[in-house]
C-alpha cells in the first residue's frame, strides 16, 4: 500500500458518494473512477436511477450501488424543463442531503455540469466538497441536439441557458474534472477558475478489464473483406452520415469495404438514418446494430481493419474525447479521426492513425483508400496506437493522478 492510500485509512475511511441521473449499467467513466478511489482505499457509494428492475441496492464490479426507482418518461420530462420549472433540482437535492446524512459522506463527486446545482447545494448546506465531473462541454452539446431546439420543446429547455448556468453552477465545485486539457484551459481562462482546481481524467480504458473479455470469431460475414468500424451513437453530428457518403465514393473502385456501425441512433433521426442506410447504392455496405454489450467489443473491433471517429468538428467536440478513440487503441487497430483538436493531439502523440477534414466525404474516402492499399501501414499504426494505451492512455496512469487530487482535498 502507497503512502497516499495509509494516509487516507489512517483516518476514518474517506467515503465518497457519486451521483448520476443515469443507470448505472454501461456508463464506463464513472465506473472506472469509483474502482481506482475503492482500490485506494476511498469508500465509493454510487447513488443512480434504475429505470427497470435492477435491485435498490448491490454490488458492481466491487462498487456498492444505490439505486432511485424512476419511469424514464417522467424523468426526461422533469429533465426537459428543469430549467422553466426546477422540480428536478430540488428532488435531486433532497435526496443527496438524505443520502449524505445516511451514509456520512465525505465528498460528493456529480457527473455531468446538469447535477451540479442539486449536489453544489446539498454539499453547502452540509459543509462537504464537491467534485464536479464534466462528460462533456454541456452548454455547447446541447444546441446539436434535435429534443432540445425542436419546437415546442426548446421553451421548456431553454437549451440558450445553459451558457449562464455554466459559471453559477462551476462556483460550487471545489475540483471540476475534465476529459481534455483542452476543456480545462478553456473554462479556467472563461470564468477565471484557478487551473489548480481541475483534474484531467479522460475515457481511458481498463486495460484488465477490456483485454480479459473473450474474442469471438466470425461475428461479420466475408472474413477477407475490408472493414471500416464505428462504435458509439449515432446522429449526423458524430459524423455518420459522412462515413456513408465515402463508403459511396469507396464501393465505385472497390468491392470488398463495408461500413459496420454499433450504436444507439438518436430518436430524432432515426427515420433519417434508416433512409440513409436503406439507399440502394450502400445498403450492401452497411452492416448496423443498435446495441451490444460492451464484453462484445473486442470480437467486433478484431474483426476490423480501421475504426474511425468521424465527428463534426465544433466548439463541443474541440473540448473532449470519446472513449472510443482509446478502446480501438487497445486492440492496436488504425485510426482514422475527423480534424477535431483533442483527437489530432492523440493521433499525432501516438502516431496512430491518420486525420481527415470534418464532414468531407471525399476525403475521408481517401484516408480509407490509403489505408486499404497498405496494410503494413495498418499494423504500424495500431501498434503504436497500443504502446501508447499500455504506456499513458489507461485507468492507472490517469488514475494515479485522479487520486492524487482527491487525497489533497479529503485530507484538508
């Protein structure tokens, strides 16, 4: 045991409570940080939604879950106009004062700049830290998506809001954690926060984790074809409708490149994306499913020669960096990455792949061509790709530095 970690036990066992207005399942970044903080010692107790059935109360991967029974309408619902009428606000403070007062928590880590002001007030009135935990740069997020600027919609939300909300909500953290450097020089320089009060942790993988699950042979058809993979959501902002086009532009020259896409579409677009998909001249070429388990990953991305992360290049995605980027690096494949500033910087560090202009298919279609007309290429750039996820871009690495922060601010 290091002696940060003696030094945290010496005292009363630190416990932290993370709370997210989510399910539990599958959010990959909050359950990573809650199993670094309890490998250092930190009690972490994760108080969530279940939208289903799951118990009230159990065990995870080691981390104890607390869970608030809730139907997904009326919770999108009160989402949707917390910003008009903050019924959702005060019933997440309520709960998180009663959560603290139950389990004497020391700390209250929130995910995602919309928990702030209900945990930002519960951990004032009851005089503990706050650790907020931004997913993503939300004020700018929110003006791409379709629920929330779609009328009559937009009078609820108010997605304009968010931009004040952003500094108000800020001024109750005492760290504020961030994916990119990037994000945290941004907001420190905007709204005038020290820069010693952020932690950069990005989506970096558990390499124990993601490389124990089993590899699963002919989970495509035509082994000997070529494979261009994405994996996450799907919407025209992620760049998906741009990787189709190429794939367009792609199947004139050559016969054997599909397009395999994993994911979730947006609601909003779901008609827009299956007309897309469903064209004639690219059905043959896409290969779609909604949803696998995260267990599946590694069989459907060793199946593939390139993976890609094609997003629009904007004020939202210049700011963070998917999880994808490093679970493709973990199985030393190649990437290909729109010209966004957080994935150039990776890309260029690891030497792992190559960076086309956001929504040009043409170019996309010959960063893909370059690819497949050199394979030894492919496998240089994966490799490097892994030597950099085993080096730098894993939970332990980031981890280390997470825990460092927190053992500052528990012990003071």
């Amino acid at each position: 045991m290091d002696n940060a970690t003696e030094g945290i036990k010496k005292n009363a066992l630190a416990t932290v409570a993370m709370v997210v207005d989510n399910e539990f399942y599958g959010d990959a970044r909050v359950k990573n940080e809650a199993k670094i903080l309890i490998s250092k010692g930190i009690n972490v107790k994760v108080l969530c939604f279940s939208f289903g059935k799951a118990p009230r109360h159990e065990m995870v991967d080691g981390v104890e879950v607390y869970r608030i029974g809730i139907n997904k309408k009326l919770k999108d619902i009160l989402f949707g106009i917390s910003n008009l009428i903050p019924i959702y606000h005060y019933f997440w403070q309520y709960i998180i004062i009663r959560f603290i007062k139950t389990h004497n928590i020391s700390a209250v880590h929130a995910h995602d700049l919309y928990m702030a002001r209900s945990a930002g007030k519960a951990s004032r009135r009851l005089n503990i830290p706050l650790i907020i935990d931004l997913h993503e740069n939300y004020p700018e997020a929110i003006m791409n998506y379709k629920w929330a600027n779609s009328y009559p919609k937009k009078l609820f939300a108010r997605p304009n809001h968010w931009k004040k909300l952003e500094p108000k909500f800020l001024a109750y953290a005492s760290k504020i954690v961030t994916t990119t450097k990037v994000f945290a020089q941004i907001l420190s320089e905007k709204h005038k926060i020290s820069f010693d009060k952020f932690i950069v942790y990005p989506n970096v993988p558990d390499l124990n984790e993601m490389e124990n699950y089993p590899i699963v042979r002919n989970v495509v058809p035509n082994d000997d074809s070529f494979y261009i993979f994405y994996f996450g959501g799907i919407s025209e902002r992620r760049g998906i409708y741009t990787c189709i086009d190429a794939i367009k532009i792609l199947k004139k020259k050559y016969s054997n490149i599909y397009l395999l896409l994993i994911g979730p579409v947006d609601k909003a677009e779901e008609e827009a994306f299956n007309a897309r998909i469903s064209d004639p001249e690219v059905e043959s070429k896409i290969i779609y499913k909604r949803w696998i388990d995260i267990s599946e990953f590694p069989s459907y991305v060793a199946a593939s020669n390139v993976c890609i992360s094609p997003i629009f290049k904007s004020e939202q995605h210049e700011t963070t960096i998917a999880n994808k980027i490093f679970q493709y690096m973990t199985f030393s494949k190649p990437l290909i990455v729109s010209n966004c500033k957080p994935q150039i910087e990776v890309i260029e560090e690891a030497n792992c792949g190559l960076v086309f202009e956001s929504d040009n298919a043409h170019d996309l279609a010959q960063k893909i061509e370059q690819l497949y007309n050199n394979r030894d290429l492919c496998s240089k750039l994966g490799d490097n790709g892994k030597r950099m996820v085993i080096k730098k871009y894993n939970t332990t690495y980031f981890g280390n530095r997470l825990f460092d922060n927190y053992q500052r601010l528990l012990n003071n």
